[in-house]
C-alpha cells in the first residue's frame, strides 16, 4: 500500500537572486540571476496534491506584499506560514550577508516547525522535507523514493541529498528531512547555538553536517567554532608588527613584552595545528554518523533539479569534478 505521510515545507524568498547550476559549470558563477519562484512553486504544489503530500511555505511577514499572499492562497495544496522577521546585530556589525542569510535561515525554519507542532497540523513522527523555493525537481522520483525509505525516517534517520566522500564536514541543503521531532530538534539547535554565537561552524553546510550528527551523538563531541571574529588572523598578526605606546619602559618591561609577543605567536601556531589535527577527527566521527543515520537520495533526482530555471547536469562524472572531483554517495540505482 502506497504511504504518502510526508510533507513539503518551502523555505527562502518569493524573489530569488543568485547563480544557477548552469553559471557554476560554465565558469559564470559572477552572474547575477533575478527569479520569481510563484509560478513553478504553483505547479509543483498541484503536482504534489496529486499524490496526497501537502505543501507549506514559510515566508517573512514583512516582505509579502497582499498581492503575493493573495496569489499564494489561490494556489493549490499550499498553506502559507508567516513569520515576523529578526534583525540580529551580529550580522549587522560585520557586514556578513551570508552569517545574516544563516541566522534568517534557522530561525525560520525553526518557527515554522514550532508553528506546525504547537497547532497540531502535523505529528511528531510526521516526515518533513525542508526544500527551498527556487528549485523544481521531478516530483514522482521523490515520492517513490520517500515511500521506499518511509519506514527507516520514521525510525529516527535523516534523509539528504548526497554526501560528499572526502569531505564528510560538509552536507548539501536544498532538499532534506526526517521526522518533524528530528528535523524541529535540528533547527533549534542551530538557531539557539548561532544566536548565541556558538556556531558548530560558519558555514551553513557544515554547521548543518555536524548539528546533525549531533543529533545522533552527544554535542560535547564537537567543537563550536562561533561566530566569525571581527579580525582575521593575518590582521591580527599584522597588529602585533605595530608600534606599541608604551614609553619609558624599563629593561625588564621590555623583555617581558617580548617574550609576550612569542607566546602570542605561538598560540596562533599551535592553535592553528590542534583544528587541523581536530578537523581530521571530526570528519571522521561525521564519516561514521552520516554513513549509518543518513540516507543518500539517488542521483537520478539530483539531476532533475532545476536551480532559478538552470538544471542540474545528467552527467555524474561532471557534476563530481564541480564538486573538487570527490566521489559523491547516492543511493544505489537499483533501488
């Protein structure tokens, strides 16, 4: 019997700007695309009605003009969760688009989980897939592949698109889900750990790939980068070749400064060795986690992906080489 109890939740702008599959392979990631997501998001969410998976949408309540919501209500098999927008001073201070996109991106997901548990439109134990709003993919694929895993999400793994062979640190985000209990867990884990500035790391693959071992392992197992520091370390070290201010110093301040400055250094140094020799762990440990708690979908779907209208390739060993030639693990074909 055929199990459709799962859901799409869309997430990110009505507008998306950005660089497509296309303009990464052929050298063009610089170009700058403008895309309207409404009108593929209405055919993908009639086409999911069909196969009786219900569709949300979470949108910042600031940016939706009535024009849009109304649009949006007139869609098929799309219920719309809005959100009221944060500003967060960290990403304001430096200026980071990308740590200001990360902390928008937790905190929405986390609030539309929230949203779908406290008012009951969804169970627990209910699979979610997190998809963002400017992709269009092959619907059908999807929904065999989700009913042939149904039972193993249900038991407490995740599902992703792929992961990378030599670089386990890392997952990709466009299309991902598990229980709404694991997936709920997930993301207030990350906005809780990023708004305090206790990051499992900067970038958002990465944070995500160790949050979710996380999920499996205990956290303390992990090192939380932060937040990006104001200085980088070669400003930093270019500070310590300044002019110091202090005057009339004795013999003895002097050497004391001195030996300062080579204790500073060295901790730049060894500091730099120990999260090299810490990274190689920690691939590892995620190596060990992801291989038994993640399922890999198949790349048959990942090349029906369409990104802000450009598609993925159909081509395995090109789409490898766009990612530094590492072996990607997708579900077998066979399947």
């Amino acid at each position: 019997m055929k199990n459709t109890n799962y859901s799409i939740i869309f997430q990110g702008p009505l507008t998306s700007i950005g660089r497509t599959f296309e303009s990464y392979s052929d050298g063009s990631e610089n170009r700058v695309l403008v895309y309207n997501c409404l009108e593929e998001l209405a055919i993908t969410a009639a086409g999911f009605a069909k196969l009786g998976v219900n569709c949300y949408i979470a949108l910042w309540s600031e940016e939706t003009s009535q024009e849009q919501l109304k649009q949006l209500h007139s869609i098929e098999n799309l219920s719309v969760i809005l959100i009221n927008k944060i500003n967060y001073a960290r990403g304001l201070l430096g200026s980071n688009i990308s740590q200001v996109n990360k902390l928008h991106h937790y905190y929405s997901m986390s609030q539309s989980l929230e949203h779908l548990l406290i008012n009951e439109k969804l169970d627990s134990t209910h699979i979610v897939l997190r998809v963002r709003t400017d992709i269009t993919f092959d619907i059908y694929l999807l929904d065999d592949f989700m009913n042939k895993v149904h039972d193993d999400l249900s038991s407490g793994k995740m599902t992703f698109q792929y992961r990378m062979e030599k670089n386990s640190r890392w997952l990709i985000d466009f299309m991902f889900g598990g229980t709404l209990a694991n997936m709920f867990t997930l993301y207030k884990n990350l906005y809780n750990n990023t708004n305090v500035s206790r990051d499992g790391a900067l970038s958002v693959h990465q944070d995500i790939a160790k949050s979710v071992s996380c999920l499996y392992v205990p956290s303390i197992m992990f090192y939380k980068e932060g937040a990006p520091l104001n200085l980088k370390r070669e400003e930093r070290l270019n500070l310590t070749r300044m002019k110091r201010y202090n005057k009339n110093s004795s013999k003895i301040m002097d050497l004391l400064e001195n030996c300062s400055l080579y204790l500073l250094l060295s901790i730049y140094t060894i500091s730099k060795v120990v999260f090299k020799i810490y990274c190689v762990y920690e691939s590892i440990l995620n190596y060990a986690v992801h291989s038994y708690f993640i399922i890999p979908m198949p790349f048959r779907l990942q090349s029906s992906i369409v990104w802000r209208g450009g598609k993925c390739t159909d081509d395995y060993l090109l789409f490898k080489n766009e990612h530094y030639n590492s072996e990607l693990i997708f579900m077998d074909e066979k399947w």
